[in-house]
C-alpha cells in the first residue's frame, strides 16, 4: 500500500541529508511506528507521503498514486485518500470542533446531509459529543488532538498519519490518544505513527521501523524503541 | 459543482463575520483607499472645470476694414467654420459693436456726446472665434493673416495677445495632464496599500491555508472564501466612503465656489451619485478580489 523505493531527502543544496536511500513497504491494515530521535528523519517522511515534499532521490507509491510525480493541482484529491494528525493538532481557530471535522468532508464536495450525519458520530467515538459547538481555544490538549484524530478519519481515509500525536499532551492523555489510534486501526485502517516517546512504542507491541540520521537502522514485526 | 461554490460563499461570509478585529481593519484600509479613489475623481471633475472656465476666457477676434461688406465677412465666418480647429464664430456687426460700446460706456456722457457728434460709425464689425483647443489659436491666427484676407481684415485681437493666450493654453494643458499624472500615482499608491493590507491578512491566515491543503481542499476551495472576503471587504469599504465624502464635500463646496465660479461640487456628487458608487463599488471589488486572489497563489504550493 505504503511503499518507499531507495528515497534520500538532502536539503540546503545538498550539504544537510533528512533521509538516506530509505526503503520499506506499510501493507493495507497494519500499524506500524516510525521511531527515533527528533532529526532521525520521521517527520520528512510524513511530509514525502503526503507530498507536501519531494524526495531528492527515489520514489513514494501510496496505492495507485506515485506521489513523487503528482502535481499541485493532483495533491488535493491524493489527500483526500489520507487523514492526517499533527503535534500541533493544526486546527481551524476560526471554527468551531464540528466544523473542524466537517471541513474535510465539505471539501470533498460531500452531500450536507451525509455530513450532518456522518460529524456527530465521529466526534461521539472520540468522546466529544458534548463539546461539538466549542472552539478549539476552549478545548484542552487532549481534547483538540481527538478534534484533530476524528477530523482525520471522518473521511474513512485508507491510511491515517500521525506525526508526534502525543508530543504536546501529558501522560494520561497520551494514552488515550493512542488507544483510539488502536481502535482506528482496529477497525481496518493502516495507521502510521511517528513517535519519539519510547513508552507508547513499548505499549503498542506492533511493528517498529527505527530511524536514525535518515537511514533505517531496524524494522521489526513486534518492535521495541531501541536506539543506536 | 454548486456544493463547492456554495461553501465557498459560505466560508467566504463565516470568516468575514468571525475574523472581527481584521476585518475591521482591513474594511477601514480599503475605506481610505477608495476615498483617495473618489476624492480622484471629484479632482478630476475639479481640474476639468477649472480648465474649461479658463479656455472659456480665451478667444480672439478679428477686426475688418470698414469698407468691407457684410457680404465679404459672412462669407469669411463661413470658411473659418469650415476649419477643423474652429468651434464657434459670432458675428458682430458695426451696428452691434456700437450698441455694446454704447450699453458699456452708458454712465459715460463725454464718450456718449462723442459718439453722438460724430456722422458715421467708427466701429468695425468683427468675428468672435473660439477654438476647439486653446493650443489651435496660433494655426486660427495664421489663416487670418493670409495674403487671401489681409484686404478686408485691419487686426487680429491674437497678434496683441498671443503671449497670455498661450501661457492660458499652457496652464490648461499642465492642469489636464498633470491631474491625470496625479490621479493614476495616487490611485497606484491606494492599490498598493490595498494589497499589503490584505496580503498581511493572508499571511496571518497561512497556517489555515495550510491545514486546507492537508485535509485535501483544492485551490478553488482555499483560494475562493479569502476572494469572498475581500470583495465583502470592498463593497462595504466602497459604501462608507460614499457616505464619509458626502458630508465632507457639502461643507468645502461654498469654499471651491470662490476659486472655480459656477462649480457645484456637491451638486454633482448628488446628481452623479448612482454612478459614482458602481465606479468605487467596482474599483473596491476588483482591488480586493484581485489582492485576495494573488495573495493566496504563494501559498497554493504543495
């Protein structure tokens, strides 16, 4: 599903390496965590796969889609295939947490009525029915992450990315947050965790790509955050 | 299609309401720039008056022979009309001449008794001629002197005056040319303003930008509500700056009487009103529609 063919990332002309012929492959249903230390490379292969970059070297195949070649006028439907979740939950703040999670469906060209069915239901599973009409300023960390986390799979995308979902959020939360990834994977979609935080990756015992200065370093079925 | 260009009004209006304090800004912005846009257009309307009360003043005459017929000088009022420089040619006739010199020196009784004294009218009878364009008076002034004429015509009023004739004419010229220098700086100047405005709103939005593009929205769909809200931006910027020049121009308009006599500023502004507010409303629409529009294409990028 997921596949990277002898990637390098190099920046400012060459002189700095992100990612150094990097090679893997993520099949449909599997959860897979992308560790490492912050600068290993986790992050600019979030950014190739949702081609918000281009690899310097190599090529990125998400399905059908080789995102390498796409052009900015492709990337919008491409994305459509995707829900991404950030550190920094990257909400709307001019709207409200229903129409934060309804956006990626109103971009779509999705029907109102679908929507209007289709928003409550998500923001339930996540535990925030009751919180629909707040603002992501009267949202706490958690809360805003699982906005961001239904936003990302209204859509029923067929792979969600999260970069460092827990990175802002305090242990109890971080859980939490990790548990509905799980729920989310359980019910068929792929997930991709990027993730420096060794107790999540211990507590998921699911497959571990680890990364350092941008070559993989390990890849293991139950993996655990072992670095060099 | 009509889903997605609905939502895009619908997000257009949404960030327009909820985005208060730079709206506000950005509407008060605008209002100043279409001010200087309607404020170019009243100085337009001014420098035109003023130039066309000074060509008004200008014109010259030519003075013939008394021995020439009526005749001869109708048939010469008749070929100076001909001239593609010409506008209008009065005749005045020696009997006339004398009724006005008469009529003008009427509390005057030593001229009145010696006009009455003389036998026959001194006056000549002569052609008022205006020009199309004041810089024409010289090529009027040429053919009056022409050998063809030179029997029947005893002056030509320009010969006496062609040096404040011209100067007239290129006060004229430097009023019309430098107005419209002024007007098309000023209205850059207000564009320009218009468009870092907005830009700097943008940029205060590009991690929204940013999230659309994640989420999968097209340029259409990013690109159209900041559109949306700039032209909101424009039309009601375009609305108050109508009703801030109202008032404004009702209190200077006895003021530009003096200086321009039968100018009646804020009489125009009324009966031109209708006009005037498409002019602005369409000025302020494509100034912020346009800067929404090339603002956003920076960030429209992966």
């Amino acid at each position: 599903m997921i596949v990277f063919q002898g990637v390098s990332k190099k920046f400012n002309s060459g002189d700095q390496t992100a990612l150094e012929d990097v090679t893997f492959e993520v099949d449909p249903g599997e959860f897979v965590s992308l560790a490492g230390r912050s600068g290993a490379g986790k992050s600019t292969i979030i950014k190739l796969l949702i081609g918000e970059d281009k690899p310097t070297k190599g090529r990125v195949f998400f399905g059908q889609y080789e995102v390498n070649k796409l052009h900015d006028k492709e990337l919008p439907a491409f994305r459509r295939h995707i829900g991404v979740v950030f550190q920094d939950f990257r909400l709307l703040p001019t709207k409200s947490a229903y129409e934060n999670v309804a956006f990626a469906l109103e971009v779509a060209g999705r029907p109102q009525r679908e929507i209007e069915e289709l928003v409550p239901q998500v923001l339930d599973m996540v535990g925030l029915a009751d919180k629909m009409k707040n603002f992501p300023n009267e949202l706490s960390g958690g809360e805003r992450q699982r906005v961001a986390i239904a936003r990302a799979m209204i859509h029923r995308p067929e792979v969600v990315i999260a970069d460092e979902p827990t990175g802002n959020l305090d242990p109890f939360h971080t859980f939490e947050i990790v548990k509905l990834l799980e729920k989310i994977n359980e019910l068929g979609t792929t997930v991709l965790l990027a993730t420096h935080d060794k107790e999540v990756i211990n507590s998921l015992e699911r497959r571990v790509i680890t990364l350092d200065r941008g070559r993989i370093v390990r890849d293991e079925k139950k993996g655990k955050y072992i670095l060099v | 299609m009509f889903t997605i260009i609905s939502r895009i009004f619908h997000f257009g209006f949404k960030n327009f309401w909820r985005n208060g304090w730079l709206t506000t800004v950005t509407v008060m912005i605008m209002t100043l720039a279409l001010l200087v846009f309607s404020w170019l257009i009243f100085f337009g309307v001014v420098t035109s008056r003023a130039a066309a009360s000074i060509e008004d003043k200008i014109d010259i005459s030519v003075y013939f022979n008394t021995n020439t017929s009526e005749d001869e000088i109708l048939s010469i009022q008749q070929s100076l009309e001909g001239l593609s420089q010409v506008q209008s040619v009065d005749y005045i006739s020696r009997d006339q001449a004398l009724a006005i010199f008469k009529q003008n020196h009427a509390g005057d009784t030593t001229i009145t008794q010696a006009v009455n004294e003389l036998d026959t009218n001194p006056l000549e009878a002569s052609l008022n001629i205006k020009a199309k364009n004041p810089s024409q008076y010289g090529a009027i002034a040429d053919y009056l002197n022409s050998s063809d004429l030179s029997q029947y015509v005893d002056s030509v009023s320009y010969t006496q005056n062609q040096s404040v004739i011209d100067r007239l004419a290129k006060i004229v010229k430097t009023v019309e040319v430098g107005g419209v220098i002024v007007m098309i700086v000023f209205a850059l100047l207000a564009g320009l303003v218009v468009f870092n405005t907005i830009r700097l709103a943008i940029y205060s939005s590009r991690e929204e930008i940013g999230v659309m593009r994640v989420v999968g929205a097209s340029n259409a769909l990013v690109r159209g509500p900041f559109v949306v809200e700039g032209t909101l931006c424009g039309a009601i910027a375009a609305l108050l700056s109508l009703i801030i020049s109202a008032p404004i121009l009702f209190a200077i308009n006895p003021y530009l009487n003096i200086f321009i006599p039968g100018m009646d500023l804020f009489q125009y502004f009324l009966s031109h009103i209708v006009a005037l507010f498409f002019y602005i409303l369409f000025f302020g629409i494509v100034l912020g529609a346009a800067s929404s529009f090339v603002a956003v294409r920076r960030y429209l990028k992966n």
